[in-house]
C-alpha cells in the first residue's frame, strides 16, 4: 500500500555490516526453507496438494499464513515510515482497515468460497458471473501479480544493499532462486510453512525494539509527552480526534475517507476478494477451520502495530543523535541531504540498528529477508494457481490430466520467477514503474470487492452485470488515476479537490476516495445492468449466494467452537483499543 | 501430528517453527553470555539490559518447548 518508489531515497551508502554470528542466523534460515522445499515435495503431488495445500491446514496454520502473506518486509518498513511521517494515524492501516474485512470474509463470505469448492477468487467469479468476469479478473491479476513479486524482489535487493552493502545483482539471484526452488518442490504447501515461520522470525526480529524503545522512552505516556513535545502538535499521539478535518492532522484526511474509502471499500476489497490472502484460507481443512482462520489472523493482525507503528513513533521520540545528542530529523527520499543524511523509510533499519548489535542484529535482517521471500513466494504461488486454473486450464488446454496441471503448476512457478526477475531490472533502471504497478494494482481491489459482494448477497445479479460492472468500475478507476496523475501542477490540485471533495485534501485521500467512486460505479452498473439482463434460475446460484443456499453446519458445538464467538471477541477488542487511542 | 506438512509426513509445521527457534537462541544464547560475561557489550543503546542474552534465553525457552512438543514420534506418519 505503500509508494514503492519511496524506496528509492537509498544513496551508495551502507547502514552496517554482518558479524558472522549474524551470517550463522540467515544461513540457517535459507537452510531451513530449501530444506521445507524438498521436505514436503512427496506431498504435492495432485492439483490439490500443490496449489491448496491438499485443503488440510488447520485454522491456526491458515490463519497465521493469512496474516503472514501480507507482512512483508515493504510493508513493515514503509508502515514504519508512514507512522513517522504521518504519526499514530499509520495504525488505521491495521485495525479499522482490516480487522472489520476480515471477521467479514471469515463470518459473511469464507462459506460460500468453500462451499462452491473453487480453487480461486477467478473461479468463483466464474461459477457466478460466467467466463467473462473470470477472465477479466484473472488476466488481471496474474499480470499484477507476477509483476508485484519482481517490485518486491528489486526492493529486497535494494534495502540489502542500503542495509549491507550486499550487490543487487546477487541479492536478486539468490533471493529468487530461492524462491523458486521452495515454491516449485512444494506449492503453496511450501509457501504456507514458509509464511508461518516467517511471521514467527518477524516478531523474534522485530519485537525488541517496542520493547527496549518504550523503557528508553520512559513508558507510553512519556513517549507521547516527548513526541508531542517534539512535532508540536497533537496529531501524531490522536487516531480519531483530528480526523474532523483535512487540515487537522498530518495526513490530510478526513473521517470520511478513513471509514469508507479505506475501512469499507479498500480493506475489504483487499482482504476479500485479493487472492493471494484468500488462497490461504481455501486451504483450510474443513468449512470451521476455513471461518476461524481470517478471525485468528484478525486477533493477530491487531498486534502488528506494535512491531510497525510503535519503532516509527519512537523515532519520533527519542531518536538522537549518540554524539551531539541533537534529535535526527528524518525527511522524505527526496529531501536527502548531508544535514539530513536519513529518510522516513529508514526508520525500522535505524531503530534496529539502535538497540540490536551482532546477533539480534542478524535476526532482524533475517527477519527482513524471510519477509521480502514470503512476498516473492506469495505472489508467485498465486500467480502459478490462477495462470493454471484460470488461464492455461480454462482456454487453452481444457482436459489435460491432473499430473499435467502439477506439471504446469511447477513450470509456471518458474517461469513467474523469471518474469519477475526481468521486472526487477526493468525497475532498476525506470523507478517509477513501481509507483504505477502498486497503481495498476489499486485499480481492480475495489471494483472486484462490489462485484464479488453482490454476487454472493444478490440473487438478482446477472452475468452481464457482472462482467460489466467490473468493467466499469476497473475503468472508471484507471480514468480516475490519469485524471489526478497527470497534467500541470494546478490540474492536479483542481483533480485532486474534485475526486476527494476538498481542496485541502492530500495524495493520500485521493486513493481512498478513488477507491469509493469506483466502488460505487461499479455496484451501480451492476445493478441496473442486472434488471436489464435475465437472472439465472435459483437452483443454479445453489452453493454460490446467500438466500439460495443452504449453508452446512460448521460442526461447532460449544460456545468455544464456534467462529462468531470469537469474531465478536475481536470486535470487542478492536472498538476498545481504539477509544484508547483516540 | 503432523500439522501443516502433508500426508504421510512426520515433521509438523510447529517442529520446523520449534526447531528454528531453538537453534537460534543456541547461537545467541552462549553468545549473549559471552557479551555479557566477558565485556563485549556493543555501543547499542541500552546494552547494559544485556538484550542478546535474554533474548536467547527466551527463544532457546520457546523453541525448546515446542521442538519437544512437536517432535517427530511413531505412529505420526500417515496422520495428516
């Protein structure tokens, strides 16, 4: 979610260098995953086993590896910029945006992806909306996807080189080469293992440094003093009470656009209808497990904050100077100077740096090097799923055996990887492709969000405005895009005050309320579309929408059992620590 | 059991997560003492809390606890 071009502000400068007890660490990690690879090889052997894991992950593994798959390393270290560039204001990122998506994809929506047994969010779209919707969504996102694994493969190469001094060239190689390998043996099997351990690495690496910040700082209330004291304004410690207004805090937002353009529209196009996470669910062992899984993620999720948000906040804080003991200002990649030698994107690897040395230093670049892998492995099992399922399967060769679709499934892993090995150098010498493939991505979440919702709440909705309103709403927002993104610098003010209502507005809303616009354009053509075409019979919807299926039971048969319990646990706990933070 | 890594397989996906863990408060476990004890602190911010050691301490706990828990035992083949 972040610009990826921000990466960019690294200079030919190197932050630290590895002892060798910090190679011991991240040797033994790249150890261990080559090891999972070969490992579970003997169990992927049908469609099933490679690209659903063989549907028999338990809901904690499904649920860590639901979480997992979106911590990557660009997302730590860009949150923890954003939280000191923007302040607490970062953590909506993590609770209102995602939390409500994903008790809703575990309570609302997960039964009708497992029932309808389909093998992708494409396939579903499918069984509902016909070939058109499906191929539209899976020519999409395969091409997104392949081309977010090399974004994410040039960035490991590039923090690598920052951090270390390590050669890009070397740090691509090994990292997709890796990759590949793990992915190719053992499918999304493979990738799920990795992302658990992952998840586990990331809080080992990270979780030191909230805690040894916070006794620096002298404790939370002390924390929020001295930034207050610092930044001279309360917008940074406040996640609700400046929200009134655009010009009121630091990101220049307003309510509106927090609660509807990222809670409601974004987050949960992203968290229910992105394939990439729901793959992770689909592989869950039975229809319970499959609803637990995103509600355990949840519980989860609203930890993160603390590894991510908290570092970005101390920084703000305490971040001194150890010789003149003057406060380091970080500034933006393009304010980079020798008077400000550091940018808002190296805070995670300054606050490391701070208080790990040799030893704990090496687990928080593991930690950043299992996150980039996690990424890769992520994007590049997705991809191979839809690319065999729902291109190669669906329209060019139909009635290949089940040995021949694994067969592809491996091939197209690596054939993935090297695309996006070719991505990665393509970025290396046009930066800003990164800032528009995270662009092109942004353009099909919301539209799929209102097409996949109605299709499962909406007996009435048709193929065609399905397919249509998918299509209007992914146009729609490409036009919205150019309309803010190009043109003289008044233009842009002019486009910007138009889609997001204000002309204090800044870039950041325009994504959430881009993201609303389409949201609606897309429901809208959908629905009168829809009373314009002929709907299908109600026995057809059976397994696919609400009100025409008879959802089994979940076999739950204690309070302790069932998922709604526990998601209104994290409910709870999301409104709670949000009057906190207010 | 053998969660997460197939049927047929003995290794869970929490032995791997167990025996990772253990092996890296192995390394920086001894190495924390060796910080400490000797007086090789790094200039880190902080070092007199001697994090390297605890931190070992905690995940050689951890890793410990579950690489026991979950290990390998017969009869766990076949059993998914």
């Amino acid at each position: 979610m972040q610009p990826l071009a921000a990466m960019l502000f690294f200079q030919n400068r190197q932050l630290t260098h590895l002892s060798p007890v910090d190679m011991i660490i991240l040797l033994l990690y790249f150890a261990v995953v080559v090891f999972i690879g070969f490992y579970v090889k003997g169990s992927t052997n049908t469609s099933e086993e490679f690209f659903l894991a063989g549907r028999e992950m338990t809901a904690w593994i499904a649920g860590l590896s639901f979480v997992s798959a979106n911590l990557g390393s660009l997302e730590l270290m860009g949150w923890a910029g954003s939280a000191y560039q923007y302040g607490i204001l970062a953590t909506h990122w993590y609770w209102i945006g995602a939390i409500p998506a994903m008790l809703f994809l575990g309570i609302v929506m997960m039964p009708f992806y497992y029932i309808s047994k389909t093998h992708s969010v494409p396939g579903y779209l499918q069984l509902r909306f016909g070939e058109g919707a499906r191929g539209l969504a899976a020519i999409s996102f395969g091409f997104m996807t392949i081309l977010m694994s090399g974004v994410n493969m040039y960035a490991m190469a590039l923090v690598m080189k920052v951090i270390l001094g390590w050669d890009i060239n070397f740090s691509i190689w090994v990292g997709a080469a890796t990759v590949a390998l793990y992915v190719m043996l053992g499918g999304l099997r493979s990738a799920i293992i990795n992302e658990v351990l992952q998840f586990i690495l990331i809080w080992a690496g990270a979780a030191l440094i909230p805690i040894l910040g916070l006794i620096e700082a002298g404790g939370w209330t002390n924390l929020k003093a001295q930034i207050v004291a610092n930044t001279h304004s309360i917008g940074y410690v406040h996640m609700w009470s400046t929200l009134g207004h655009f010009k009121d805090n630091p990101m220049g937002i307003n309510w509106v656009g927090i609660v509807f353009g990222l809670g409601a529209i974004i987050s949960f196009g992203y968290w229910t209808t992105d394939f990439l996470v729901v793959q992770r669910v689909l592989s869950a062992h039975n229809l319970r497990a499959a609803k637990m899984a995103p509600v355990l993620g949840a519980a989860f999720k609203m930890a993160v904050p603390l590894i991510v948000i908290v570092p970005g906040l101390l920084a703000l804080g305490v971040l001194r100077d150890p010789h003149t003991h003057q406060l380091i200002h970080l500034v933006g990649e393009n304010q980079v100077d020798a008077a400000h030698p550091y940018s808002y994107n190296e805070v995670l690897p300054l606050m490391l740096i701070r208080y790990c040395g040799p030893g704990l230093l090496g687990l928080g670049i593991t930690a950043l090097v299992a996150g980039f892998m996690s990424g890769m492995a992520g994007n590049v099992s997705a991809f191979s799923t839809v690319w065999t399922y729902d291109l190669y399967g669906a329209y060019m060769n139909k009635r290949a055996s089940d040995k021949h679709y694994v067969l592809m499934g491996r091939w197209s892993t690596v054939i993935g990887m090297i695309i996006s090995i070719g991505t990665a150098y393509l970025v290396m010498h046009a930066a800003s492709i990164m800032d528009y493939v995270q662009a092109l991505f942004s353009f099909f979440i919301a539209p799929l969000f209102g097409t996949v919702l109605l299709g499962m709440l909406w007996k009435r909705a048709t193929n065609w405005g399905g397919f249509l309103g998918l299509l209007a709403g992914t146009t729609s927002s490409i036009g919205m895009w150019i309309y803010t993104n190009f043109g003289t610098a008044a233009h842009k003010a002019d486009a910007l005050a138009h889609i997001a209502l204000s002309r204090d507005a800044q870039p950041m809303a325009n994504d959430m309320f881009r993201a609303l616009w389409s949201w609606i354009i897309c429901v809208l053509v959908t629905v009168i579309v829809s009373y314009m075409t002929t709907p299908r019979t109600e026995a057809e919807l059976n397994g696919l929408v609400y009100g025409a299926t008879v959802i089994p039971d979940d076999g739950a048969t204690t309070i302790w059992q069932k998922p709604i319990f526990w998601a209104c646990i994290v409910a709870v706990v999301f409104v709670i620590l949000n009057i906190i933070f207010w | 059991m053998a969660q997460g890594t197939g049927r047929g397989e003995s290794l869970s996906i929490w032995f791997f997560v167990g025996i990772m863990t253990l092996s890296y408060g192995i390394v920086l476990f001894p190495y924390g003492a060796w910080e400490w004890f000797g007086n090789h602190e790094p200039g880190t911010v902080l070092n007199n809390l001697h994090p390297t050691f605890w931190w070992g301490l905690l995940l050689l706990a951890f890793g410990g606890f579950y690489t026991f828990r979950y290990r390998p035992r017969p009869g766990d083949k076949d059993v998914a």
